[in-house]
C-alpha cells in the first residue's frame, strides 16, 4: 500500500475514533458538558490533560524551533515543563477544592466581583483564540502535505471534525477523545524517534540516543558532530546560546507562568471526582507530557543531522524525494543564487525579497519576514521550521506507515487542543457572561444550549482565523503566554494563598499587568520593529519574555492597592482558609 494510502487510512480510522467516542459520551447535562460530570479517574484525566497540554506547538514546532536554534531553544522545553509543575502543585487541587467550572468562575467569587468575572473573561478568551488560531492552522498545514488537499480544505475538515465532538460531547466527549488523542500522538512521536535513534547511534532510547556516539566511526557524540557541521557552514555552534542570561530567564518565566495561566488545562482538574485525584491525576499527566518533552532535544538533533545529510552540495535533480513533497506545500523553497543547480546549505536568507516563499495568504508574512535580511548569503536552501518533526521520517527515509503514523499524530495534537480551548470559550461565554453576569435565571437546558451555540460560533471564528490567519499569528504565541503570565496566573495564585486581596487589587492588578505587557509586545513586534534587539528593551528582555514582568507589576499592584483598601468580606476569607484545608483530600465541597 502506498503511502498515501495509508496516510488517509491512518487518519481517517482515528478520525472515526474520535467522533465515535464523541457520540458515545455526549453530554447530557452542563455538568456533564463543563467537567464530564466531575466523575473522571485520574489516570485517565492524567492522559486528557498531557494531550490536552501537547498541542501542535509541542508536537510539531517545539523539537523544530530547537533544531534550528539549539541551546536557546531549551527556554520552551524548560518554560513549559516547569510551568505545569508549578499548575500541578500551587493551583490544580486548590481549585478542585474550590468546585467551580471555570477559572472565571473562582476569580468571580473569590473576588465578589463580577468586574472582576468579566476581565477574567476578556483574558480568557484573547489567550485562548490566539492559540485556537494556531491549531487550526496546524492542522491545515498537515493536511495540505500528507491528504495533498489545500491548506484551507484542510482546515475546513478539522473544523467540522472538532465540532463533532466538542459540541455534541462537551468536556465528556473531549475527555475520552483526548485519551485516544495521546495514545495516537506519542506513538506517532516516539515510533520515528526510535527509529532514527538507532540508525543515527545504534540506541533504541532516543533520550540515550541523544548523548551518544555517532555510529559513523568518527568517535564523536551527536552533539559533538552537530556542532562541527553546523560550525563548518557558517552556522553558530548548537550548543552555544546567543540570548542574555536576563532574557532566557525572563523568557522561561513568562512561559512558566503563563503555562500555569492557560485556562484550558486548569479546567481538566474540575473534571475529577476528589482533591486527591486532582494532585494524583496532575502526576500521572506530568509523566506522560514527559515522554514527549525529554525526547524532543533527541528528535530536534536527529532532524538538523539528516536534514544537512540529504540537502547540503545535492544537485536539485537529485533532490530526495521528500524535498519535493514538502516544496508543493510552499515550506521548503530553493532558489538557485550562483546557477550550478547544487543546493547550497548555510547561514543567511535563502531567498530574496522578490520571490515570496509561501503561495497562500501566509505568503505576504514569509515575504515580509525575508525583506530585512540580508540576500547576499551562499544560503540557497529555504526550511521552514515547522515541518521538522513532520518530515522527519521522509528524511530519514523510514516505512510509509511511520510517515502516515506522525501525519495522524499531528492531527491528533493540534485538534485536541482545539477542542479544549474551544470548550473553555463556549463555558466562559455561556457560564460566566450569560449565567453568571447578564442572564441569571437561564435553566440549566438553556445553559447547554448556549454553550453548544457558543462552542460551533467558536469553531467558525477559529476556523476563519486558520483560513485567513493574521500577519502576526507567528508572532503572538509569546503574547498568548505573557498575557496569561501578567493577568490571570497572579490573580488565581493570589487568590488561593493570601486573604487580604481584595477585589480592587485583583482588577487593578490584572488590568496593570495585561496594559502593560500589551502595550510592550505591541510596540516593539508592530509599532516599531526595527527597535526591538536588546539595546532597546526594559532590562534587556525581549517582548517573548516581558510578561514575567507584568506579572511582577500585577502582583505588586494587587498588594499594594489591597493594603489602602477594605479588606475582603469575612466569608471570602474562610473560603481561602477552606480551600487550603490539608484534610482536602476529600469529597470537594461546592461554595
């Protein structure tokens, strides 16, 4: 079987899984539809949350943002990591604790605000439909290379599939997909890992692998060799960061904390029956994200090796053949600068400004990206960063149904994504706009019926912005980060673990942090980009990291303005004292 043939079976098969269980589990009530009726067992939410927490960045783009720019690379395996240590112990059981469905729900109550409910919404929803954005477009990437549909076909079925089963399914349906989703996404990851690992070292474990001896006689390690040859053409030594100690710092913490933030992974600990089995469930998803996370260094060196192996002084006529496959999708480009038709492979712009390297409406942004670098570079080999972990196994060239296993393992990672930030938007919008603020005496039918009209008009707009991406979606994902970091992760932190913040602090603070570090990416990504190196930030911290310090601003704001105000009611201050009751291991009490 060829292929494609088994790139459309693998996917389509998992596709059927997916909406089968969607059907099986839909949800009947809105409990069932925000939490999957509170009743799901830990090991099985541990594996929701790790597919719910590995997106298509972490599948696809992570081990190719590494590949490429190598030690700097390690502040996303760090920020992210460390982010959900920091959930699974500060925030996870206290929130269960609490009982609510949603992170606006206990910033609402725990602030007796519904200002405060509102701006928690606000955050919500940008952080979550920048992501959303995102995935959709993950998702028509992936299609447009291995179903050889168009990006925006593409697109349009991952729409239509995600709706299946987040609307008819809810957090039930979503719950039971996303177990399915992670068995099918890191057996896609790790299969080609283990593979390459071996050709590459002659060592099955890819993390081993990693740190091995290249089995090629020259007795040198992977990185050793890595070095070298990137050394030799002109790149800087992988192993060798290029950003300030101050910025990877800022840079891991904004992620760290803006991780802790993302809404749509707090909601995964309402969804479990005990206290307990949220800090249990939180291990068990810290586990299975680890499989991913300390094989991705491995599968990033593997991909830059064979990527130089198969490219670098080959005639274009004798180009391999997954070159080919993946210049039709406009991610790979060549442009023949001194015409001896060899494919040269080095440092610098590969094209000129002149020839754009997309031919979608991501096109004009590839072509503006590329007119501030210089052209006079002996590159002549366009890679786009993103297809590193996809084309790997083409690369390598490993068994058409390895190459087919990491297209339904893409797939698998950014939809189950999207459904989880999709149902995080339908909830807000429907629990704590409508229910909660600006419709209180809506039945409970009435509630799920929101939701499910709030999750398809979701769906749609996430899908427009996959379609029709803005310029700028490749720049926002710090912003996604640095606004969760300096708006609501102090605002939930503060909450659980001090009385005396009250709800002119909590606003004040969440509105200084989320100003702030807006107006900062803002400025230096669009109003000024020629301003933005390291000469011009605030303490040497570039816009990727600045919302580490619109955390610190939120907090500081937040304490002080509390310390001149009336302190929160006495019943607010018992509920803190409650939620952080260490006898919490029992059945979660609802306030």
């Amino acid at each position: 079987m060829s292929t494609q043939m088994l790139t459309y079976l693998f996917v389509g098969l998992s596709f059927a899984l997916y909406i089968g269980i969607a059907i099986w589990s839909r949800a009947g009530s809105t409990k069932d539809f925000y939490v999957a009726g509170g009743g799901v067992h830990p090991v099985v939410n541990g594996m929701a949350t790790a597919a719910d927490w590995m997106s298509a960045a972490s599948f696809i783009s992570m081990a190719g943002i590494i590949s490429f720019i190598g030690r700097d690379g390690s502040v996303y395996l760090l920020g992210w990591t460390g982010g959900y240590v920091l959930l699974a112990l500060l925030l996870a059981p206290y929130l269960r604790k609490f009982g609510r469905f949603t992170v606006p729900d206990f910033i609402g109550e725990r602030y007796y605000s519904k200002t405060a409910r509102i701006v928690a919404v606000v955050c919500l929803i940008f952080v979550s439909f920048t992501y959303v954005a995102g995935q959709m477009r993950g998702v028509g990437i992936v299609f447009s290379r291995f179903l050889e549909v168009e990006v925006n076909t593409g697109v349009i079925i991952g729409m239509a599939v995600v709706f299946m089963y987040a609307v008819l399914g809810g957090m039930k349906g979503i719950t039971y997909t996303q177990v399915a989703q992670y068995c099918v996404l890191i057996f896609a990851y790790m299969v080609p890992a283990v593979f390459i690992s071996i050709m590459i070292t002659g060592n099955p474990i890819p993390q081993l692998g990693f740190g091995a001896e290249v089995n090629d006689g020259s007795g040198l390690s992977v990185l050793e060799k890595l070095d070298g040859v990137l050394m030799d053409m002109g790149f800087s030594a992988y192993t060798e960061g290029s950003k300030s100690t101050i910025d990877v710092l800022a840079i891991t913490a904004a992620l760290m904390f803006g991780t802790a933030g993302l809404p749509h992974v707090l909601v995964r600990f309402f969804t479990v029956p005990k206290v307990s089995d949220a800090r249990r469930s939180a291990g068990y998803a810290l586990a299975f994200i680890a499989i991913l996370y300390t094989t991705a260094p491995a599968v990033a060196s593997f991909a830059r090796l064979n990527l130089v192996d198969t490219v670098h002084d080959t005639a274009y006529e004798d180009a391999p053949e997954w070159f080919g496959n993946w210049e039709a999708t406009g991610l790979v480009a060549w442009q023949d600068k001194n015409n001896d038709g060899v494919m040269q492979y080095g440092a610098g712009a590969a094209l000129s400004p002149t020839k754009p390297v997309f031919t979608d409406q991501k096109g004009s942004y590839g072509q503006r990206e590329l007119s501030n670098q210089p052209t006079d570079s002996v590159n002549e080999v366009y890679i786009d960063r993103d297809i590193m972990v996809l084309a790997n196994p083409e690369i390598a060239n490993l068994p058409g149904w390895v190459i087919a296993l990491v297209a339904a393992g893409g797939v698998a990672a950014a939809l189950s994504t999207a459904a989880g930030l999709l149902l995080v938007i339908s909830s807000s919008i429907s629990h704590d706009l409508l229910k909660q603020t600006l419709m209180p005496s809506i039945t409970d039918k009435q509630e799920l019926l929101f939701a499910r009209l709030a999750a398809a008009v979701a769906v749609c707009v996430a899908g427009l912005f996959g379609i029709y991406p803005p310029a700028f979606v490749a720049q926002v994902v710090a912003f996604a980060f640095g606004l969760a970091a300096a708006s609501l992760f102090p605002a939930i932190l503060l909450g659980i673990f001090s009385k005396r913040i009250n709800k002119e602090g909590a606003i004040a603070g969440m509105l200084v942090g989320l100003v702030f570090t807006f107006s900062y990416i803002v400025f230096f990504k669009f109003y000024a980009p020629e301003l933005n190196n390291a000469e011009f930030w605030l303490l040497g911290i570039s816009p990727e990291g600045i919302g580490f310090i619109g955390m610190l601003l939120n907090i500081a704001t937040a304490c002080a303005l509390s310390k001149v105000t009336a302190p929160p009611p006495l019943l607010v201050q018992d509920l803190v004292d409650d939620i952080r009751i260490p006898s919490g291991a029992g059945i979660a009490h609802n306030h």
